[in-house]
C-alpha cells in the first residue's frame, strides 16, 4: 500500500475501481494532497478520468503488479474455506492447550488459518511431516508459514493424539468447577461490571449452555471412543497404584516379623510394577 510520503507525481500505481474488484488499472499519480491523492485512469477506455483517492487504495508500483497478484491469489486460495465458529472454537482450544505460541498460533481469521513460527519444531512436537505442514495452499508470508484450515485441524488433532492426556485434564477441570459450583451456586461479574450469584439451577442451565458444547467439541477432536479408553485406563491405573501403596504398607508393618518373606514378596511386588507410569501422560 502506498503512503503520502512515497508518492510523486508521474509515477505508475494499480488501482481498484472499488476495493471488492478483482482487477487493477493503471492510475498515474497527478497531485498529492494533504490526506488524498489526486490520480488519473491511463488507458484510453477511461478518457483521462481522475479521481481524490486514500494512497491505501495504491496497492502495488504497476510495474510489480503481477508478483502482487501472484501473492493475492496464494491468500485467496489460503484462506478459500469457511469452516463453523464452533470448530474454528475447538481447533483453537486444543492448539493453544498444546502448542507453545513461539512455535504457532491459531490466526483466529474466519477462514481458521494458522500461523506457523517454527515448521521443524512443531513437525517433531505434534509428529506430523514437514511436507504435510508446506502443502500447498501454505504460504510464506514475512518469515512465518501461513496454513489453511484444513492444516490447522490436521495439526490440532494430531496433537491431541500425542497429548491426549492434557485436553482430558482441561475438560476433568470444567466438570470438576461444575461439581463444585452445584453445591452453594457461584458468583460470577456481569458485563456491567457487577457480582451476580448463580444458583445451583442457574449453574448448571449455564454449563449446558455454554460449557457442555465446549467440552463435547474437545472430546470430538481426542475422539469419542479413545477418550473412554484412556478414562478407564487411567482408572485402572490408579486402582494399581492404591493397592501397590496398601502391598507396600502391609509388608512395612510385617518386615520386623517376617524378613525373609518380606524380602522375597517385596522383590516380586516392584518387579511387577517395574516400568509402570502411574501418572498416564502429559
């Protein structure tokens, strides 16, 4: 885009007609003012029309105007898709959950792009192919990779594939307020600024409301039945972990009676919990 201070009379600019067109017209540069610019249409067809126009409407020097073009169609193509408010939602949660922002941020465009700081770390962090990551339509724009929607939630679920653990937690977290909050109600800040309290009732219309789609939408991106999975798992998990501390407990309080004994069970007990992570996951 041009600015006041660049522009010279003579000089060459592509122009819209109006800012939804596709196309540019040669405009050249006859006064400039305070806060506009004065140019006039070159070919014939506009019969030296001029116009006060914002320098922004100068987009790209006529003689630079098929790279400009090139570029816009790479962000047209990139931003092609209109995925729903709600996914858009979701695939943000789950990147901001598990990928660091120096590595990538979601671009929170309508178009669900997101904006990519460090290909090869967030390749090894999600375990995703670099080539997956540049495909076409991604784009480099001003050191950064720009990808599409369809990137975005490929790089969200696979992300919470290898840190499912960390998404179960956020959702545990909100059921776990819920459960909390059902026993005396809550208060909670108004727009006006106000405390207000929620009754019971009131809580839960509101969890229904606004949490319950929230956490079904993150569960849908783990996925539904690796999600049951990986609760009874952890379940298990921690049942194993309650009687290992009772096995350890009882022989403590047989070990001055029963050396040998003690010795010998307490050797089979760490050897079948050898290798075993109590705490499933990040």
């Amino acid at each position: 885009m041009a600015e006041l201070g660049e522009l010279q009379r003579g000089q060459r600019w592509a122009y819209r007609i109006a800012r939804s067109s596709a196309t540019f017209h040669e405009a050249a540069v006859v006064k400039v003012g305070d806060k506009k610019v004065q140019v006039e249409l070159v070919a014939d067809r506009w019969e030296g029309k001029r116009e006060w126009v914002s320098p922004a409407r100068l987009e790209v020097r006529w003689d630079l105007r098929h790279e400009h073009i090139a570029e816009e169609r790479k962000m047209l193509a990139l931003r092609r898709a209109s995925p729903a408010k709600d996914e858009r939602s979701a695939a943000d949660e789950v990147l901001f959950l598990l990928v660091p922002l120096d590595i990538a941020e979601y671009t929170a465009d309508t178009s669900g792009t997101t904006t990519v700081h460090k290909v090869g770390r967030l390749a090894d962090l999600v375990g995703l192919p670099v080539s997956d990551l540049v495909a076409a339509p991604a784009n480099e724009h001003e050191a950064d990779l720009l990808v599409p929607w369809q990137t975005t939630v490929a790089i969200a679920r696979a992300a919470a594939a290898r840190y499912p653990h960390r998404v179960l937690r956020e959702i545990e977290k909100a059921e776990q307020q819920l459960n909390d909050d059902l026993i005396d109600g809550t208060v909670i800040t108004g727009l006006d600024g106000e405390d207000h309290h929620l009754s019971p009732d009131d809580v839960r219309a509101r969890f229904e409301k606004r949490e319950r789609p929230r956490l079904d939408r993150l569960r849908s991106i783990v996925g539904a039945k690796r999600t049951a999975d990986l609760l009874e798992r952890r379940d298990l998990l921690d049942r194993l972990r309650r009687s290992t501390s009772v096995a350890r407990r009882v022989l403590d309080v047989l070990q001055p009676t029963q050396k040998r004994l003690v010795a010998k069970l307490r050797e089979e007990l760490d050897a079948a919990a050898d290798g075993v992570n109590f705490e499933p996951g990040e």
